[in-house]
C-alpha cells in the first residue's frame, strides 16, 4: 500500500512525476502507474488495488486530464473513501469540472516548478498532512537548514548584528507577499494540448461558422455544375438528377460541416467547442437557406407556395439540422481520439 496514489493523465506526465519526486523527497511512497507495475500485471486490476488502499489519492487535474475516464474513476474513488486531495496545475474553468466534483476543494498548483516555497504547494502539503494524519510533513517544510559553523571574532560587536533580524522579516514579508502574487496571477488560458487559446469562444465561433459556410457555398458551386453536366453526358432523368443532387449537397454539407467543426475546436480548445462549432455553422446555414428562400419569394404566402417554395424550405432546414448534428458527433470522435 502506498502513501499516495497519483491519478493523471499521460500528457501531463511531466507535473505529475515533479510532484511524485517532491513527495518521495519527503519520505513518503507514491504510486505512479509508469513505474508501479509489475510485470505481468493486469493494469485495471493493479490500479484498483492500489486507488482503494492508498492512504492519499491525489489527483494532477488539468482539463485535459478532466475529460479522462480513468482519471475520473480514480478521483471518484478517492473522494468516496474521503482522501482525495486534488490540485490542478492549470486554471480550469468552474463549467469544465466533472458535476461530481463541483464543490470539492482543491489547491492551486499553476506555474509550480519545484520551488517547494511555492504558496500552492504549502498549501498542498497542510492538506495531504491532514490526510495522511502525518503532521510531520510541515514540519519537514518548515525546518530551517541547520546553519553553517563558523569561527567568530571576540572582537566583533554583538551590536553590528542587531539590524539583521528586521532585514530577515521585512524580506520574508516580501517573498511572501510575491508568493501571493505569483499563486493569484492569471496564467494563459491552455488548450488541452498546453497550447495558448488563438481566439475567444464566440469569435472562434463565428468564423468557424462563416468559414465553412463560404467553402460549402464554393464548393456546391463546382458539385452542381459537374452532377449537371454528368447528367447532360448520361442523359439522366430529373428523377435521377433530383435525388443525386441531394446527396452530394449532403455530403458536400457534412464533409465541410465536421472540418469547420474541428477548426471551432481547433481556434479556442475548449471541451465542447465541436459541439458548439457544429451548433454555429447549422445556425447560420439555415438563416442562410431562410434569406434565400423568403428573399427570393417575398413574404407573400401566395409567392412562397409557387413551386412548393415552403416544402423545400422545411426539407432543407431538416437536412440541416441532421448534417449539423453527425458534423458536431464526427468532429467529437476525431478530437477526443487525436487527443489520445
């Protein structure tokens, strides 16, 4: 049984074993999956073992590693057994953390490079000490260096070294009001990957949107022309055109739908932007299709039942809704299984 049982994800490897390296330097065991199986090991079977005898599961969040379902099986267990200690090593917005972990605490371990008088880490360390029932390791944290012996001078004024102390509380102050600083200070937001964010939501939306509606717009253009002229050579039918017709603009709508949806995601690396892109792109193909239709027919209910204008409107806006909804489900699958 280990002391600690670290729950992360692999593209966070690098602050999770920063963290492992400092507990150990502490005397403590961690569990850390890399290096914790046997060989031979069933890896669900060893990790359900140690997840529910760890005396701490401390959980490296990111929003990356929130997505992750053995992450969040992990911190589960530990919050139910009531030794869970989670710190997150990246701001994480209070809408992308799991329901089950709404309202639990967590320390703050943004920027947190080893400098064990980091304030987060302190903090960290008060809340695993509690845990773990293992007062000592403040104690550890707190323990000035033993200082160096050295020979003095009897002639030396005892006075000269009076100032001294002042000068110590008044740097200590200082380090700790920069501490403060540094633990408050607003990092970059993240993409899950750990790149910076190239956009705002609503922006990275929007063109996302007018991106895609523009490409799908050009290339039917060309998809027409060409389904026309096969038409012409074969000499379809319109019952034959009609339907081929359909399914191209379709295909076309779904191909450049689910990349427009990945660009969305791509522009902001939010969970959830695919969705959102998706959502953006059939709003704006169906004010698109109701400009064109109203437009082109007036708003005359005389005019826009010539040539069943309102019957393609409604088939249209149906189409829209469903390549809408396979683009946003397509987009998900390929980013969740390029995220790894």
């Amino acid at each position: 049984m280990a002391d600690v049982f670290l729950s992360y994800a692999r593209r966070d490897t690098p602050a999770a074993r920063l963290i492992k390296d400092q507990l150990e330097a502490r005397g403590l065991s961690v569990f850390f999956d890399t290096e914790g199986l046997d060989s031979g090991d069933v890896f669900p079977d060893i990790l359900d073992r140690e997840v529910k005898t760890a005396g701490a599961v401390v959980g490296v969040w990111s929003r990356h590693a929130l997505t992750r379902p053995w992450v969040k099986i992990e911190c589960d267990i530990g919050r139910a057994r009531g030794v869970l200690v989670p710190v997150q090593i990246e701001p994480i917005p209070d809408l992308d953390r799991p329901a089950a972990f709404w309202n639990v605490q967590f320390d703050d371990l943004t920027g947190f490079d080893g400098d064990t008088d980091h304030g987060g880490w302190q903090r960290f360390l008060r809340s695993l000490s509690r845990t773990l029932k293992r007062p000592d390791l403040m104690q550890q944290a707190a323990a000035p260096e033993a200082p160096e012996q050295t020979v003095s001078t009897p002639s030396k004024p005892p006075a000269q070294g009076l100032p001294k102390p002042e000068r110590s509380r008044q740097q200590q102050t200082s380090k700790t009001a920069q501490q403060r600083q540094d633990a408050t200070r607003v990092s970059p937001v993240l993409e899950p990957d750990g790149d910076p964010v190239r956009m705002n939501r609503y922006a990275a939306l929007l063109l996302a949107a007018v991106i895609s509606i523009l490409t799908i717009n050009l290339t039917w253009g060309f998809t027409t022309a060409a389904i026309i002229e096969l038409s012409v050579i074969s000499g379809w039918s319109l019952n034959t055109l009609g339907p081929a017709l359909l399914a191209a603009s379709a295909l076309n709508g779904l191909v450049f739908s689910a990349l427009g949806s990945v660009g969305g995601h791509w522009l902001h690396g939010r969970p959830g932007m695919t969705w959102a892109s998706a959502i953006a792109i059939g709003g704006v193909a169906a004010l698109q299709l109701a400009a064109f239709t109203f437009f082109g027919f007036g708003t005359n209910g005389e005019a826009l039942l010539i040539d069943g204008a309102l019957i393609r409107f409604a088939i249209g806006l149906a189409q829209i809704v469903i390549i809408s909804a396979l683009a946003g489900w397509i987009a998900t699958v390929f980013v969740r299984r390029s995220a790894g």
